[in-house]
C-alpha cells in the first residue's frame, strides 16, 4: 500500500467520525438534548458511510476516456 493510499484512508476514517460531530453537536447544543444530537450524529454516519462509496463509484466512473476523445 503506498503512501497516498494510506493517507486516503485515513481521510476518509477521519471524515467518518469528525464530519458528523459538527451537526450533533450543533443540534445538541441548539435543541438543549444529548439524546438529539446522538440520534443527528448517527444519522449524519450513517449517511455519509453510505454515500462516501457511491460518490467515489461516480467519480470513478468520471476518471474515464472523455467524450471528446473517443474514436468514431
């Protein structure tokens, strides 16, 4: 595994469990409620853990020949 990969990957973690704190905690903070901003954390995860591989499918998908250079 090289460098970049390991970088990515511990982005991509990082982005799992940061990302959905910022939310949570303003809408726990916001609504005066521990229990909310759980429910807003889990949520917000399980979003973004669902999302994350299908946005890296289209991009990937994007990272082909362009339209423009294909033989006729």
């Amino acid at each position: 595994m090289c460098p970049n990969e390991k970088l990515i990957r511990f982005l991509g973690y990082l982005c799992l469990l940061v990302f959905p704190l910022i939310p949570a905690g303003i809408v726990g903070l916001l609504g005066h409620s521990a229990t909310l901003g759980v429910k807003t954390f889990l949520l917000t995860g399980l979003g973004v853990a669902v999302l994350s591989p299908l946005l890296n499918a289209l991009i990937a998908s994007r990272g082909g020949t362009p339209h423009h250079n294909r033989g006729k």
